[in-house]
C-alpha cells in the first residue's frame, strides 16, 4: 500500500513536503522492538527522525522524498527541535 504525498498533505495542514533533497548523514539505533533512524539533509540544520521495525541501508548520499512536521522533542529539560518523517522514498 503506497501512500500519496498529495492527499496526506491536503488532510493535515502542518504536514510539508521535500523532494530530491541530499541525506548527509543516516544513523540507526535499536529501541525495544523499534529502530531509530535520524538523518540530517542538506542545507537543513535539524534532524528528520522516523521509526521501522527492520534496519534498513544506509541512506547517505542519497536523495530522498520526505513528507514530514516539525516537533519539538525535550532532553534534560532543553527543548529541541526535529522533524518526524511519515513517508520517506528515495528520489
């Protein structure tokens, strides 16, 4: 089942949309059942952050569809602001 980046876009208003943007860096960490993963794109100075339930290949170099929104994540009672991807395809 794929999803289209236009409907999701069109039935959530904070939802934004990135195309053929260059992934510098791709990390992946294990939670629980879970792994992270946290990329930083070109030109853009925040993490994308998305959940899978396998590892996947590393994504650096890529370039890479995203439909994300921003979030704001707190560590040690510093406030930090990330991206939350809900769809992700290389371009």
């Amino acid at each position: 089942m794929k999803s289209d980046p236009k409907k999701l876009l069109k039935k959530n208003e904070q939802l934004n949309q990135l195309d053929a943007v260059k992934v510098l860096s791709h990390v992946q960490r294990e939670s629980g059942e879970w792994f992270i993963n946290t990329l930083m794109l070109e030109n853009y100075p925040v993490p994308f952050k998305y959940s899978r339930k396998k590892p996947y290949k590393s994504l650096v170099g890529a370039s890479v569809n995203l439909t994300y929104y921003p979030k704001t994540e707190t560590v040690a009672g510093i406030e930090f602001e990330t991206m939350k991807v809900v769809r992700i395809r290389r371009s």
